[in-house]
C-alpha cells in the first residue's frame, strides 16, 4: 500500500496563477483532509470531506476548492493564488468507521508550495 | 472553544536524557487524544493515542503518554531520547462524531550530543 499520495511535492506559483494539488488514499478510508502548516501555526484545517460525495469548510477555507472526486482521491484547488498562500500543504485520511482502536489520520508527505 | 496548548515551543534536551512535552487541552467530552511526530522534510507520522482504558498509553519508539482528566493534559514521555527523535512534536484532540482533529502548535525538540 502506498497510504496517503500527494503531487507535486515542490510548486512555485506567481500571483493570480491558479493550480490543483493532488491527493490519493489506497487504504479505503472514508475521510480525507486538507491542511496548511506554517512556522509556529501547527496545523490548520482548510476543507474536509467526510465521506464521498461530501465537503465542508474547515478553520481557513478562503482562498481553496475541492473536490472528492470519488472515495480515493481528493483535490485542492488555488484559484488564484496570493503570497499568503505560501505555506506546506497537507492530505491526510481516517478511516472513521466506529471503530476507535484504529481511528487516526494518517498523512500524505506534503506539498511545499511558494507564491511569489 | 475546544483548544489545545504545547506551552513549550522548544525544548532542548541531552541524548540519553528523559523527556516530557506537554500537552493541555479544553474539550466538553471525553476525548480522543493523539501524539503525532514530525522529521524535517517529512509528513506526520502517528506516535500513540488513547480513546478509553488504560490512562498510560504506549506507543512506537519508546514512547509513552498518560491521560490525566483532572488536569485534562497528556502528556509524552520518553525515558532516554536518542539523536534520532530530533523533531517537532504534535498533540492533538478529536472524537469520532466530530470529523476534525484540534492541534496544537507544536513542540520542536532539539538533541544535544
């Protein structure tokens, strides 16, 4: 199993370019995650999805999109992207089927991306 | 608001020395909790968690992380660290209803020969 993919893993972006970071689970799991980390901030949630078919905003939406594409994969789109948006991009998944034992994210190894 | 503190944004300790990074947090109902690991350059890996039972949980690497209620903290501990467990350190809360995980900032731990 390769657990949680994310493509790129570098990306530098002028401002008002547009872009979509990849993200993919092979472990079947129904939750998937989106997050950004700067210095001394931890981690940040951008947007969830639940479950397939659903998405909701997390604490720093503005400025994202995404899209589950279906129960594997889940993007995260930059419209238009602003210096504030330099950051190291996370995906993570979790399983979240009632069973606690094994309920955890698990994480991709990040996308570092520089809006210039 | 539910809330979690690393008071410690650095801890700078000996190899061979114990270790404890602390974890508070501010939860209305019983928890899960959760120590991630972060090597530079590197995605978060999972440590240890607790969801209920035994207060002193163990995890991969040596480590070890007691739930107290009363002082709704869990911390992390470490008997002897070795120049390999240079990283940043992460608490986090959750509970199965609630989809999302509460993080902490952070605790950069730093190894001196």
């Amino acid at each position: 199993n390769a657990g949680v993919t994310q493509t790129p893993k570098f990306q530098v972006l002028k401002t008002g370019q547009s872009m979509t970071l990849q993200c993919a689970q092979d472990m079947n799991h129904n939750s998937m995650y989106w997050y950004r980390q700067d210095p001394g901030m931890g981690l940040r949630l951008i947007y969830y999805s639940a479950s397939e078919g659903t998405t909701d905003k997390g604490e720093v939406p503005n400025g994202y999109n995404v899209s589950r594409l279906n129960k594997r994969e889940f993007s995260l789109r930059l419209e238009s992207a602003a210096p504030s948006q330099t950051s190291v991009y996370f995906c993570a998944s979790r399983p979240l089927d009632g069973r606690p034992a094994t309920d955890t994210q698990y994480f991709g190894p990040g996308t570092r991306l520089t809006v210039l | 608001a539910q809330s979690v503190t690393q008071p410690d944004i650095h801890i700078t300790v000996s190899e061979g020395a114990s270790l404890e990074l602390r974890c508070n947090y501010s939860y209305g109902a019983t928890p899960y909790l959760f120590w991630y690991v972060q090597s530079p350059g590197q995605g978060l890996q999972l440590l240890l968690k607790y969801f209920s039972g035994d207060t002193l949980v163990q995890g991969i690497k040596g480590f070890e992380a007691e739930f107290k209620r009363s002082q709704s903290s869990f911390n992390l501990r470490k008997p002897s660290v070795h120049w390999s467990d240079a990283a940043e350190y992460f608490c986090a809360v959750g509970e199965d209803s609630n989809y999302q995980l509460i993080w902490g900032a952070g605790t950069k731990l730093i190894i001196k020969p």
